[in-house]
C-alpha cells in the first residue's frame, strides 16, 4: 500500500518535471514590471501582440519598480520596465543591466478628495503642495513599497523639507497603485499617483485630482535587460526581443493610443524616437 | 449595495456568457488546486496513518510539528518555495519559478499538513482493540493498515475537504510563486486582487462568487460521498 502511494508520488513529480522541461527554457521571457503598467491593461494589450510575433512566452511579474530592480540584481528577471530614475541609474552603474532604452512618460498628479481640506487645489509646486498637506495634517496615503512612485513621493517630502514617517496623517499601504488609491478614496485622503492609473480608476473613485503639471512630477518609463554577463540564467535574446519590441515604431503607435477612446485621454506618451519635453503632449491639468 | 448586485449579474453572466478568459482562470485553479490535493493526500494519509500506528521517540514532538503546520501562513511557504526555486536557489536549474508546478509545489506544503494532522486524529480515534481484533483474523501487517484506513473513511475525506479548501482559496502563495501570469498562472484569487487594484470590482466580485460556487461544488460532491457511504 505505501508503496504504491510512493509510487504514485514519485510518478506526479516525474510528470510534473517532463511538463516542466517542456515548457520552460529559452522560450519565455520574465519581464518584472510596475503595477501600474499592468493595473491600467496597457501590457495586456501589447504582450499577446509580441507573443504572437516572436513565439516567446511572456511572464510577466507586476511588482514596484524597487521590487522589479531587486529581481534584476538577482537574475531573477529577464528585463524590466520602471519608472524610478534615480534607482535606474545606480543599477546601470553596478553592471545589473544593459542597454537601457526610454519607452514612454506622462506625469504623477496629487489626488485627494474634492472638498480639498488641506487646499493645495491648482498649487503650482508640487513640493508646496506636500508642505501644507504636512502643515494642515491631513490625511496621505502612501505605497511605501520603494516603487517608483514612492521613490517620487519620498523625494517630494524632501523638497517639502517634511519628514513624515511616524506621522499620524502618514499611512503606508505597501499596495499597488490602483488599490493604493481605493484606500486613498476610502478613507477620503490624499496620495501621490501616476496619472495612468488615475485615469483608468476616475469612473470609479470620488477622489480628483488637484495638483499636477509641475516639472518635478514628470514620470519616465525605461526598458532594462538584465546583464547576461552577470546571470548565465537570464535569457538574453527573448529580453533583447522584447525590449526592441516595446521601442518599435508600431508598439510606440500602440502606446500612444492606448486608452484614448476608454479614458478619454491618452494614458502614456510614446518616447522612443523623441525624448520626451517635460511633460511635453501631455494634458496638464484636466479634471 | 448597488455593486455587490452588479458583481452576482456580472459574475452569472460571465457563467452563463462562457466567458472564456474566465473559464480557463477557473480551470486551472482547479486543476492546480486539484493536483496539490491530490498529493497532498497521498502524503498526508500514508504520513498521518503512519505517525498513528507507530510508537518512536520523539513521536510527541513531531505531532506538535504536524499540528503547527496545519496552521502554516501561506506568505512564509510562499516565500520559502521562492528562494528554494529561483534562479539562483539550490533548485533553481529547473525553472519552476512563475509556472503552474510551482503552485503546485507549494500549495502541496500547505495541504500537506492539514491533511497528515486531521488523518492522525482520525485514526488515532479508531479504538485500540480494532487493531488487534483485525490482527488476530489472521490480516496481514498491509491488510490491517488498509482496512483502518477504510474504517476511518468519513474523517479521511475531511481531511481531504480541508486541504482543498486551504489551498483553493489562497492566495499568498500562489501570487509569490505562480506571478500571476495571465493565461498560465492566474487562478481566481490572484485575479481577484488584481480587479480589485484595477477597480474592476463587479469583475472581482464575480470572481469570488465563482471561487465560492467551486468550492461549494467540490465540497458537496465530497460530502455526498461521504454521507451515501457513511449509510
């Protein structure tokens, strides 16, 4: 009898592993992302497209740009695409990735609710903005999961020369962007969002947006493939795919008309060819 | 109110509809929750009987391992199987990480347990006697196991009940190990987190009222079978 079930056993994780060496390998790609590229469905759109084309399988893993770099400094991912600058270019500089290639922008936005309590509405500077949610302690939501636009946010506060970890009005939510903003909208604070993932959540939350347009909020997506020097694991032609695929002239297409007709507005502006003006094309300050 | 009505037409009209994205995600879950249990069973019987029927020093103290993994917090199994399978983990040259066996892999560790502990109190509860009665007709050692084992049936399908409900509707794991892939690893849990971070919220709704009639169904065709032959 226990035999047998040994048996059994044995034969489950033999299957497992043939269907395992079948399917895995040089074929797919794990691509380590931002939530907010996956929450607005713009990957959705554009992966089955590359899919088809190339016959690469792409495994997409929707984490903050902090979470997507760490992958890369592990060889756990194939290429990355985040919107953290700074992070970026220290992870360039210690040889994690290679060939790292603008795709596209649009702009962080501070939302809050309508009634605006701490009255930052139409401030121009979005560290001011930051300083008199600070000075009137109303309520903030944060990420707090070294995501690219928590990075954003941290930087902001400095600006704002405020320290609010351990603040009462300070709430960390260690989400992602779109359930960052339900909390947000919840409890009727306000948050720091990129304006995608704002846009594509508007029909459904009460929170607007009231301060945006300033130079500082500017939000740049860049394609990193991990350095396959460094990690024998990494799949370096399915990445190189896959990074050329997102700055191909048809993608950028793509990109630049995604969520037009649902939203109303353009959600991301293309980069490859031109970088980008400040928020250049972008619409500003729409409510 | 308005929204948990939307989510139950949403969620039948997905039913009725056949929406296919949504009958594939409903699929694999079971199929993997299917598999881990499936597993899980054949270790968890065969362990649990064992621990029952044997005396060994140390035996308490591996009950109370047992026990305490009956409780074991799907994060930290989740995040155990992750740095055992990547890449750069000691069984990272079979590119588990991001596939379906992973899933499997570690709802298995999950189910494991609920499954060892609940059949070691069920057979633990058989009386004493049976054995030796069973011995004295002449069974073998491997009869008198087997026939324990169909005596104590009906527990030993709760233990299997609870084991896939512990892992169908997890979802720690299953994100950190599984990725939540589209088409390949996204079960109905991992979806419905991420409807929610997309306010599709009638769509997430859907998706917990279906996980819930999954479970319900599996459960009822369990429990009819154990009460038709507990007659």
């Amino acid at each position: 009898m226990r035999r047998s079930l040994t048996m059994l056993l044995i034969g489950f994780v033999l299957s497992f592993m043939a269907m395992q060496g079948v399917t895995a390998g040089s074929r797919d790609i794990i691509f380590a992302t931002t939530t907010s590229t996956q929450d607005t469905g713009l990957l959705d759109e554009l992966i089955p497209i590359f899919e088809k084309k190339t016959g690469y399988r792409v495994k997409t893993i929707a984490v903050g740009s902090g979470q997507a770099m760490a992958m890369g400094e592990r060889g756990e991912a194939d290429v990355l695409l985040v919107h953290s600058p700074e992070a970026e270019e220290k992870f360039m500089k210690r040889g994690f990735g290679v060939n790292r290639l603008i795709v596209m922008h649009n702009d962080f936005v501070i939302i809050g609710p309508a009634n605006d309590p701490a009255g930052i509405r139409s401030m121009k500077k979005a560290g001011d903005a930051f300083k008199k949610i600070a000075a009137t302690k109303s309520l903030f939501i944060s990420r707090g999961d070294k995501s690219g636009t928590h990075v954003k946010e941290q930087k902001l506060w400095k600006e704002a020369g405020v320290d609010p970890e351990r603040q009462t009005w300070y709430q960390q939510t260690g989400l992602g962007m779109g359930q960052s903003i339900a909390v947000a909208n919840e409890k009727l604070g306000y948050t720091l969002s990129d304006r995608a993932t704002y846009l594509s959540l508007k029909g459904k939350i009460d929170l607007v947006i009231l301060s945006g347009g300033d130079r500082s909020l500017l939000n740049i997506y860049h394609v990193i493939q991990v350095n396959p020097k460094k990690f024998s694991g990494v799949n370096a032609a399915g990445a190189k795919a896959f990074s050329n695929f997102l700055v191909a002239p048809l993608t950028q297409k793509m990109i630049g008309a995604f969520g037009a007709k649902k939203y109303g507005a353009a959600l991301f502006f293309p980069d490859a060819k031109t970088p980008p003006t400040p928020l250049g094309g972008g619409p500003l300050m729409e409510h | 109110m308005d929204l948990i009505l939307d989510g139950i037409i949403e969620a039948f009209r997905l039913i009725v509809t056949g929406d296919p994205e949504v009958i594939d995600i409903t699929l694999l879950s079971l199929r993997i929750s299917g598999s881990a249990t499936l597993i899980s069973t054949c270790i968890g019987v065969s362990a649990g009987t064992a621990v029952a029927l044997t005396r060994f020093p140390g035996r308490r103290f591996l009950i109370s391992v047992i026990n305490t993994g009956m409780g074991l917090p799907p994060v930290v199994v989740g995040l155990f199987v992750t740095i055992f399978i990547w890449r750069s983990g000691p069984l990272g040259s079979l590119g588990l990480l991001y596939t379906p066996a992973a899933m499997v892999i570690a709802q298995t560790v999950i189910a494991a347990p609920i499954i060892t502990g609940v059949t070691l109190a069920a057979m633990q509860r058989l009386p004493g006697k049976l054995r030796l009665q069973i011995l004295a007709l002449g069974a073998t050692r491997r009869q008198m196991v087997w026939l324990l084992m169909t005596e104590a049936r009906l527990p030993l399908l709760t233990a299997v009940m609870a084991g896939f409900g512990g892992v169908i509707s997890e979802i720690g794991a299953s994100i950190m190990v599984g990725g939540n892939i589209k088409g390949y690893t996204r079960v109905l849990t991992t979806a419905t987190v991420m409807e929610t971070g997309r306010g599709n919220f009638a769509v997430a709704i859907a998706l917990g009222v279906i996980l819930l009639i999954l479970a319900f169904t599996v459960n009822y065709i369990l429990t009819a079978v154990q009460q038709g032959r507990g007659k």
